[in-house]
C-alpha cells in the first residue's frame, strides 16, 4: 500500500501564479531592470535566485541579492496572498488521511511563504509536514536533497512513497530517490520532457489522484 505522498506546492497543489509573476514584474522594474526572459508560468518551479538570474540576466552578487530580497519582501506581503487550491484540493487531502495515507509537501520555495500559504488556504491540519531547500541547514542545493531528509527522518519504505509533481524537477526527485512518481500534466512545467521519466501514472487534474493511488496499491 502506499501510505505516504511528497506533494510540490507551486501548480501541482495551488495555482500560485498570478502572485509569484506579479512581484517578479514588480521587482525587476522597480530596479531598472528589462527581463531578458519572458515572465510567464514557465519560471515558476525553480529555487529564487535560480529564476532572477534567468529572468535578470544578473551573475550572483550584491545587484541580484537585492533583487531576491525585495522580492521577498513583495512576495511575503502581498503574493501569498493571490494562490489558490487547485479544484479538489482539500478534498484530496481529506481522502488520503482518510484511506491512511499521510501526505507531505516539498517545494522549492522558501518556507515562509509555504507556510503562510499552507495556513491561509487551511492545507497544514491535513499535512504530515513540509518540507522546502530551506529546511535544511545550510540550505539544500536541489529537492532531490530534501526529499533524501525527508525519507531519512521518517525512516520511510520506499516502496511505500510516491512523488506528484508537474515539473522535470520532480521527476529528477522522485528518480534520484527510487519513489514512484505521478506527473502532474495540469499545472506549470512538463513532467514528461524527459523521455527517460516512466511515471507510474499521470494526472491531468487533482481531484483524481485518490483514485489513481488506489489503483497504485
């Protein structure tokens, strides 16, 4: 049986968008700065300072640091609040603590914002816990990493956890662990651009993952 599920956050649990694109654009402007990348759903996955360098065309150093800090500032006060639960989202939730199953996020955002968002849209009673890069001390480089904690602290059976994440991140998470994966074709990135990745199924919308991981079992 699976009993244990590693959500992403950003378009696989939440349609965050509209916020994280939002303060970017702010962000980049208020600093003179023309995105040298488009500024669509496409960014949206990666660790911060990996996406401002993309869309800034800055190298690491003091002009990108306060980049990344004004968009923190932007983000935390303002963008956690324009994310919503994709449809069925706590319903979802709800199925899987009621079939046994306990769930977890890991996400590449920084956890302040995970967290504020996981609260404002009632996501935390429903959780097992939460995981992001900045879990970890010092900060993990990549999910893979954190998803290799999060086995290791709740001594998890691998064979017993899947992963469901709609980006080649993910994918890479899942594999690099030896979890199943689920990808999750409605949201921000492409699952399935590595043809490498075999999932062991794909979802085209939330609401259907409690069924699919009873088929799973």
């Amino acid at each position: 049986m699976i009993t244990t599920v590693l959500f992403d956050l950003d378009g696989t649990l939440i349609h965050s968008a509209p916020g994280i694109l939002a303060a970017f654009r702010k962000v980049l402007a208020d600093a003179g700065i023309e995105p040298v990348d488009a500024v669509d759903e496409r960014v949206i996955g990666p660790p911060l300072m990996k996406t401002l360098a993309r869309l800034s065309g800055l190298e690491p150093g003091e002009r990108l640091d306060a980049v990344a800090t004004a968009f923190k500032a932007t983000y935390d006060t303002v963008g956690v609040y324009h994310a919503d639960p994709y449809p069925g989202c706590l319903e979802v939730l709800d199925r899987l603590v009621t079939a046994g199953r306990r769930s977890y996020i890991v996400t590449n955002k920084r956890r302040t914002p995970a967290v504020m968002i996981a609260d404002l849209l009632g996501m935390q009673p429903r959780l097992a816990g939460l995981y992001t890069l900045d879990t970890l001390t010092p900060p993990a480089a990549r999910k893979r990493d954190v998803v290799a904690h999060l086995l290791a602290e709740h001594r998890l059976t691998r064979e017993t956890v899947v992963m469901v994440g709609d980006s080649g991140d993910d994918a890479d998470a899942a594999a690099a662990n030896d979890l199943g994966f689920i990808a999750a074709t409605y949201g921000y990135g492409n699952p399935l651009a590595d043809p490498a990745v075999r999932p062991a199924a794909v979802l085209d919308r939330l609401a259907a993952l409690p069924d699919i991981l009873a088929r799973l079992d």
